[in-house]
C-alpha cells in the first residue's frame, strides 16, 4: 500500500519520467542550488522555491513538507511547545524488523514517529496543532499517532482551545496489526469527546491523506481544507485498478475530485492557509 | 478450544459451507424485521439490518452479508459494503438509541469495498463517522466477528462495548494477502502473512481487543451450525445483561476506555 502511494504521486507529478523522485519533501535534483518542479520541468532558484514554502511558481505544484518545516510556515515564530516529544512506539505484535526500521528513520529524520503535536499561536491565536510527517514510514498511525492525536484532543478539550491537524498518512501501520486499527477508533473517539464540549476542529489534508486515517480522524473535522491537487483517499488507487481492470483517470482522489463529491469544504493554497485557519477561528469565537 | 493456527483458521472461515449472517438471524432472533436504505444514496446489499426479538427483548442487528453462492454474492457485493452500507448502519444505530434497545453487530466482511463509486461516495467519511457516533451511542453495542474481521471496513461495525470472536474469526488491519504483498512483494505467501499480523481470537485477547471467544462446533462452525449459533446466542445473552445492568454514563466511559487504553509506547 505505501509503494502504491509512491507511485501514485510519482505517476501524477512526473508522468512516465523516473526522475526528480520528490519523496520525503526533499527535490533531489539539482543538489541544493536549483528546484526543477515534478509536474512543470519549471526550474527556479532553490532559495526562491523555499521562499514560496514550497510552491512551484510556475504551476503551483506543492511538494510535500517535512513537519517541521510546516510548523515554521504555520505556527507564530517561538510559540510552539511540544506536547509528549518522546514518545516511541513498542513492538506490540513482535513484527521481524520494525525495531530495527524505527531506529533507522529516527536516526535519519530526527523523529521519534510520524507526527508532532503540541500547541501554539496562528496569528495570536492559541491552537492545538497536529502535524503529520510523511517522512516517517509513510506517516502512518500506530500506537504513537494515535495516542498523541488522542492526547491533543483531549488537552484541547481541557483548555477550551480549537485543534488544526494536518493529515497525510499512507493508513494504519501494518506493523502494529489489529492495534493499529485500534488507533481509528480512540481517535475518533476522542474527536467525538471533544466536538461533543464545543470545541472547533479544522483538518487540513495535505498530500497524501489516506486509508485508515481517511476512515478516522481526518474526515470528521468541522472544517476539512486540503491544499490545492493532494492526494485524498480510502482505497488506494492500484488496488482500485486492480478491482476494475482499468486505469483510472488522473484527477481521481484529488482535492479537486472530493470537493466535488462534497467531502471538503475547500481548497487553501500553502500561503494562505495561516491567514485562513486564524479568519476561521476568529469567527467561530463568537 | 482448539489450538491451530492461523492459517488453519483462515482454511476454516473460508471453508464453502461456512454458516453466514443469513443462516445465524433465523437461529439467533425471531420475527426479524429488515430494513432498508441509508434515506441518502441507496440501499447496500453488504449489510442487513433491522429489529427483531433475543429472547423475547427487542434488539437492533446490523450485519455485514457474504452470500452462500453467487447469486447472493452478486447481491451483496460479496459482504464489501458502500459507504451507503455504514451509514444504514448508523441510521439504524441511532434509532436503536432513540428506542433503547441493544445492538447487535454481526461481521464477517473482507473490508470496505475499494472502488470508483465507493471513493465517490466517501467510504473514508462514512467509516470516520460511524467510529465517532457508535462511540457515544447510548445504548449497549456488542459485536461479533463471525469469520473474516476486515479492516476498516469490520472496525465501521466494531466501536462497541464488547467484542467477541468466534473461535477460527481472524480479525485484521489488513488481509494477510495485502500484507503479503508489501512484506514480500508476494500476494501468494499469504499464509505467511497470516501467522505474522497476529489475528485471532486468542491473540487479539492478549492485546486487549477482543473481550469474549466464543466456541465453534468441533472442527469449525460448518459441522453444526445450530450448536455454533447456540453458543453465539449464550454470549450474547450473557453480554447483554452485563452491559444493560450499568448507568449510561458508566457504560460510555466504559466504552471509551476500551479504546482509549490500546496502544503500546513509551515515554521516556
């Protein structure tokens, strides 16, 4: 399922061509100096496609960003204190290899799993935010996510604070088996708590939002925004090919596509998302 | 209670006459009322639901179908609902919580179906929902596993207070064939897979997630399923009392626990 996910945004950004691979975020061609665009062949200054918060300026491609990297472009400058940074995930099913692959990719992204949480200011306004990395074994939940995600709903729910999460996950984590399935439910159960007491609760899905954290707590906010084409979804897309013995048309489970159905309520390019979330806010404050 | 594997198990569940949710209803309830439609889109052939008598109590059952040849599984979309099939479901929860009866759960599902329409009709968006309504529903739910607990798909139908496995039900983040794939790149080495997920009853007990193991007929439910449906029904029976005893608000906090305590971390 993850190396579908792969493909699937391989084959929507670079059609056929099997370079300027974009996983993890990270242009790997040319090395540090120039940012040639997946989907355009656009080349720009690195520094400017930084600038952009990593926006195409010629086909407002958005490429994928690290969490970090998001907080940086979303939250008030010093106000983000983390909630549980040290939370790792045991090995519940003893599954051959995840240790070892856990350690690997802490070492390499200097994560302890695949999403932060804490809260912070937007414009002056204190939030509880979630953000997803994509970078750590597909952002799938497990153990970690979904106590973290659980956590930050249920402090919301004690500070009477709205909760922004930015999803994107490849879906449950194989590796932890029927508890990470577990996961969709605490979670939406937390959601439920907390909506229950009043509080707002914006999603924003952001490349790719799939599986098992589509079936949770991503599809159940207030206010579901998506950044413009991303990659939103249950099934995943050669799975569903496989069923149809078709091709399925290139728009499928985009932004786009689920506005459309009316699963969204609309879709924010990067640079305004900030100002939205903090309009969004202010209005519901009554 | 037998000791196979899980694989063996698989070989169980799969075998052709396995009892399904349309053999248990006549055995489990009287005077079973069907009901249809998700009042949104359609109506889903995947899931059964409506009203009838436990033990002289009224009780509301919603149950994913497999058909018994390909007729009923043309008709019920071999036991993979549409998003409009969870939300019957929901439907019918909430009225079992308007007219305080327990629910019933019955599962025995491959997933959620994976395809155009489903994506069209959000099958993300009617799982979510459901997993956040049936945590809160006021009034008791228990679910049971009758064979294959697929994904998402078995979870839609799962948030409840209890849940049970029949003895040989596997119940899965993914299929075995799925893991398989993506662990070896080998959708065959199923067998495999199956061992490794840890998906039955008496692991799932061991991790906290399924509540009660309910014995099968020897040699699996397909050998007497009268006594495998007598054995589903003393389950239910004794579920019911347990949970119709408590308060609401115990009951909901209950629930929510169930839930809230899976997960295994650590924090330093």
């Amino acid at each position: 399922m993850l190396e579908d996910l792969f493909s699937v945004v391989k084959m929507r950004f670079n059609g056929d061509k099997k370079e300027n691979s974009n996983e993890g975020g990270k242009p790997s061609i040319p090395k540090g100096l120039m940012f040639k665009c997946p989907r355009c062949s656009n080349v720009v200054f690195m520094e400017e496609f930084e600038k952009t918060g990593k926006v195409c300026p010629n086909c407002n491609y958005h490429a994928r960003l690290s969490s970090r990297e998001r907080l940086d472009i979303t939250v008030d400058k010093g106000s983000f204190v983390e909630y549980d940074p040290l939370m790792t995930s045991k090995n519940p099913i003893d599954f051959e290899g995840y240790p070892e692959k856990q350690a690997d990719l802490r070492a390499k992204t200097g994560l302890k799993d695949a999403v932060i949480t804490g809260e912070a200011t937007i414009r002056g306004e204190k939030v509880v935010i979630g953000i997803m990395d994509s970078r750590y074994m597909m952002a799938s939940m497990g153990s970690v996510v979904g106590e973290k995600i659980t956590r930050a709903f249920e402090q919301a729910e004690k500070k009477k604070l709205p909760v922004i999460m930015f999803t994107c996950s490849g879906g449950a984590r194989m590796q932890e088996g029927t508890v990470s399935l577990m996961q969709m439910a605490k979670t939406c159960a937390a959601a439920k708590r907390y909506s229950d007491s009043g509080g707002l609760y914006i999603t924003v899905m952001t490349d790719p939002t799939t599986g098992g954290v589509t079936a949770s707590f991503a599809s159940v906010g207030d206010i579901i925004i998506a950044e413009p084409k991303v990659l939103i979804g249950f099934a995943g897309r050669r799975v569903i090919e496989g069923t149809i013995k078709q091709r399925l048309p290139d728009d499928f489970q985009s932004a786009e596509f689920l506005l459309q159905h009316g699963f969204i309520d609309m879709i924010v390019e990067r640079s305004k998302i900030r100002r939205t979330i903090a309009h969004l806010i202010k209005l519901h404050k009554g | 209670m037998n000791s196979l594997t899980a694989c063996e198990r698989l070989d169980i569940i799969r075998h052709k006459n396995r009892p399904t949710v349309r053999d248990y209803i006549p055995m489990l309830f009287d005077d079973f009322f069907e009901m249809h439609g998700d009042r949104l889109y359609g109506d889903d052939g995947a899931i059964i639901g409506g009203v009838g008598y436990f033990k002289g109590k009224p009780v509301t059952v919603i149950a994913t179908v497999k058909g018994r040849n390909l007729e009923e599984n043309k008709a019920s979309n071999f036991g993979m609902p549409h998003p409009e099939g969870y939300r019957k479901a929901l439907r019918l929860a909430k009225q079992a919580e308007k007219f305080h009866r327990p629910v019933i759960c019955l599962v025995d599902t491959a997933g959620a179906f994976c395809g155009i329409e489903a994506e069209e009709r959000g099958q993300g968006e009617a799982i979510a929902k459901n997993l956040m309504e049936f945590s809160s529903l006021k009034t008791p739910v228990i679910t049971i596993i009758l064979g294959e607990g697929g994904s998402g798909g078995a979870l839609a139908l799962a948030v409840c207070d209890e849940l049970a496995m029949l003895e040989n039900a596997l119940y899965s983040v993914i299929s075995p064939r799925g893991c398989a794939s993506i662990l070896w790149k080998d959708a065959s080495r199923e067998r495999e897979a199956c061992e490794v997920l840890k998906i039955t009853a008496e692991d799932l007990s061991r991790l906290g997630i399924c509540d009660g193991i309910i014995e099968e007929a020897p040699g699996g439910a397909h050998n007497d399923p009268e006594l495998t449906a007598e054995y589903i029904s003393e389950y239910i029976s004794g579920a019911i009392k347990r949970k119709c005893e408590k308060g609401l608000d115990e009951l909901l906090n209950e629930r929510y626990t169930k839930f809230r305590k899976v997960g295994e971390f650590s924090e330093n």
